[in-house]
C-alpha cells in the first residue's frame, strides 16, 4: 500500500505491509522522505487515526447524543483516538538524498473494525509528517515552540481494520433487541435454529424454521430474512438484506408441526457486527408469517457478522 504526497521543501511517502490488520495487530511501516532543499526537520510523526462519524438530524439532536453514557462520559472502547510515533528528531535533511525510517504502531485490542454503511463510518488513516521550526520564534520546548513549527512534507493513506470471528462484537455488552429463538403465538409456535452464529461478509447463512400450529393455519407466505440494523447517532437505518420465501401460501392444518431449511447471503461490503462510541451496527434473522392484514408473527435470532479479506 503506497500513497504519497508532494509539497515545495520535500515528498513523503508511506509503505506497509498488506497483510489483513486485525485489533491488536501491529502495523510495520516505512517513511521515505525526499528533500527537494536541505532543511532542519524538527519532528517527523507517524500517526494512525480513528474517524468516527456521528451523524445526527440538526444541531440540536448533537447535544442530548453527547450526554449519553454512550457519548463524552463513558471510556472510549476502542482505544485512543490516535496513536503516534516519532521517526525522526531534530534531523539534517540533504536536499536530493532519500531517508528512509523503519516505524510500528499497534492497533489497540479493542480497536473497531472498518465500517462502511448509509449511516455507520469508522475510517482507520496513516499520516506521516515531517515537522520544520521557524528561525524567527523561540525553540524551547513549550507551546510557543509548537506553534512555530510548520509543516514540510505531509501525507495520508487509508487502512482497512477487520474484525474476527472469535471476538464478542459488542465490547463484552448485550445485543440490542434480542428476541428468543422460539416464540408461543395463540395458533401456532416458531422456531428459529441456525446452524452457526457467526457469518462473514459474502458469506452464507443456513437453518432451519419450525411451524407448528395447534389450529389450522392459512397466511400469505412464510419467510426468512436477513435484518441490517445500523445507527450513527440519532440516525439509524433497518435493511432487508436478504429474504427467502419458504411458502406461499403459508398453509397448515391443525397439529401438523413442519420444518423448512433456509440459506441466505450476506452482502459484501464492511458491514461487521459493531459497538463502537456513536456506531452500532447488528444483524438478525427473522422467521415472519406474512398474515396480510392482520399482525405478523415472527421470530428472531441474532446474528454476529464479521469481515474477511
């Protein structure tokens, strides 16, 4: 992965190694600076940053999102918001010699996957910079100094952070909205079974429904769908990625219990089950009896979505 950008004093550039990154994983990277002019370099920072997105409906929704315990007051749970390492001090640039650095950085543990949805963005970024310090202020190593610094070389490139399969999406809380996989209706009861609990983007998800109708049943049809729920502050979204009509019409005559196996896809993009400050993003199975006019019956089960390269 290479991305650079050029300024009037120097180029700097950014290579790592492609390997899917993963929480907790570190980052070995590669900073190449290339003076067009010798310089003094006061700083050279690698930074790696994570950009939230909080999407709200009008300036007054920001307020009461940022005092809940989900805002500013509770514990950021994915790690800080940025990470950086220092590459070079107080170094001689030759105007035409390349300098190359050697930098890692490590993800933290709980670092959020990449999310890319409607409403849902968590962006992961590397910036490299190359810091220069004015002649004509202090350089002592208070605010002052800091101020004067300007920058001589910049550039950014974007990561993709995945998620696993084995680690529990929700920082150790619970789903919202969990629904039992088995509900008792006046006419009939529904099972929901999945045959696993997790499934990667692109991939499949297979079970099976249980009807079974102590009267005689008759609605429009019975399905399975794939449910998307994402929320990113006050704006949230519910999408059926995915359904499978099991019968239609959906009869049954009194007593009789049956059993449909079902397999559906999920979508590609990076969409992984996730709990971060702002962003929520989960995924569900619902079994529905269509009845028309009448209220539909369902069942649910939750489903745990993680990304994949």
């Amino acid at each position: 992965m290479l991305r650079q950008s050029a300024s009037p004093t120097a180029d700097i550039s950014v290579a790592i190694d492609s390997r899917p990154l993963y929480a907790g994983d570190a980052i070995d990277a590669e900073v190449l600076v290339t003076p067009h002019l010798s310089f003094q370099a006061a700083l050279g920072v690698l930074r790696l940053s994570r950009i939230e997105l909080m999407r709200v409906d009008s300036a007054r929704d920001a307020v009461p999102q940022m005092m809940l315990p989900s805002g500013r007051g509770r514990r950021n749970p994915g790690g800080p918001a940025h990470i950086d390492e220092i590459f070079a001090e107080d170094v001689t640039m030759e105007g035409g010699v390349p300098q190359r650095y050697p930098v890692r950085l490590r993800l933290p543990d709980a670092a959020p996957p990449t999310v890319k949805g409607k409403y849902a963005r968590i962006s992961w970024e590397l910036s490299a910079t190359i810091l220069t310090r004015a002649d004509w202020l202090p350089t002592n190593d208070g605010w002052l100094a800091n101020i004067a610094r300007g920058r001589a070389a910049q550039c950014q490139q974007e990561l993709v952070v995945f998620s696993r399969s084995d680690v529990d999406p929700m920082d150790g809380l619970p789903l919202l909205d969990e629904l039992p996989a088995s509900r008792s209706f006046r006419n009939v009861t529904m099972g929901l079974s999945l045959d696993a609990a997790n499934a990667a983007n692109g991939g499949t998800v297979t079970g099976s429904v249980s009807i079974a109708a102590r009267t005689a049943l008759k609605a429009r049809e019975l399905r399975v769908e794939l449910m998307r729920w994402e929320r990113s502050g006050s704006k949230q979204a519910r999408v059926i990625e995915h359904s499978e009509v099991l019968q239609r019409p959906a009869i049954l005559a009194a007593d009789q219990e049956t059993d449909w196996a079902f397999r559906l896809t999920v979508p590609d993009p990076l969409m992984p089950s996730v709990l971060a400050n702002h962003t929520f993003v989960g995924w569900q199975v619902r079994a529905v009896i269509d009845r028309k006019l009448r209220p539909n019956q369902s069942v649910s089960q939750l489903l745990h979505v993680y990304t994949s390269p």
